[in-house]
C-alpha cells in the first residue's frame, strides 16, 4: 500500500494548543475513540481564535460553521496522555477558512492523527456568509506555514 499517508512532523504547523485527555475519550478498545479527535481539533481553533480576540462565542456577530471535515489515523493515544494540536491555516477565503491540525503526543515530533476542518463564517442572526475583517486576516495570515 504505497499510497497510504505518512504523519506530519511538528515544523509542518505553526501554532500549538495542549490537549488534555479525559477518562471518557477512551473507548472500549483502551485507546481515545475517533470521534473526540474532532473535539480536539475544534476546542484547539475556538482557544487560539478567543485568545487572539477574535472569537466571542456568545455575543459575537460572527459565528463560524464547519462545512467540512475530515481526519486520518497514524498511532493511538490513551487517557491519560498528554497531547498537543499543531494548528495551520491552509486556504483562507472571502468568509472561509481551511484548517488544517494534527494531535502529537506531548513532547514528540510525529503526528498520531491529521485532519482538517473548513469553517464558513456568517452572520449570527441571518446565517449568511460574512466577510472575514482584517482583524481576522492578519492573525490567521500568521497561522500559515
């Protein structure tokens, strides 16, 4: 199987978020369960854009929905490990970005899992696209690798 992905190293993201495992993201199998993955990779973009200023998740006029999201396997992780997201953004549109994310076990250099997550941003009360402002450009600009 020549076509099978190999994991990313950590120089391929540009920022980093700690990723604290819980008891209940382990499954039957002893090891983290696919789908919290996906929270992994939401809770690190909501922490970096709310940081950053950027993101007022219960007043702001701007919220972002995920239209897309995909991710793939490469070595498991167990409660209680300790993990980190590496972030980049890969395409940043007129009210859309593409995030791109890998989990690394804490301290080392080789992705156990990568994936990807499009956001479309839109105006809270009509859910129509929103132009991103130039806040938002100039630091996701900087997420880039």
């Amino acid at each position: 199987m020549s076509g099978r992905p190999t994991p990313s190293l950590r120089s391929a993201y540009a920022v980093f978020e700690p990723i604290e495992t819980r008891w209940a993201d382990n499954d039957v199998y002893g090891h983290i369960n696919n789908v919290a993955y996906y929270g992994y990779f939401d809770t690190a973009v909501n922490r970096r854009l709310a940081a950053a200023g950027l993101l007022d998740i219960l007043g702001g006029e701007t919220i972002g929905l995920v239209v897309e999201t995909g991710c793939q396997y490469f070595a498991p992780a167990a409660f209680p490990e300790a993990l980190e997201a590496g972030l980049r953004v890969a395409k940043l549109g007129t009210s859309s970005v593409r995030y791109e994310l890998a989990i690394f076990k804490a301290g080392e250099d080789t992705a156990i899992a990568e994936g990807h997550f499009i956001h479309v941003y839109v105006d809270r009360e009509s859910r129509r696209p929103a132009p991103l402002p130039d806040a938002w450009r100039e630091v996701l600009s900087g997420w880039r690798v």
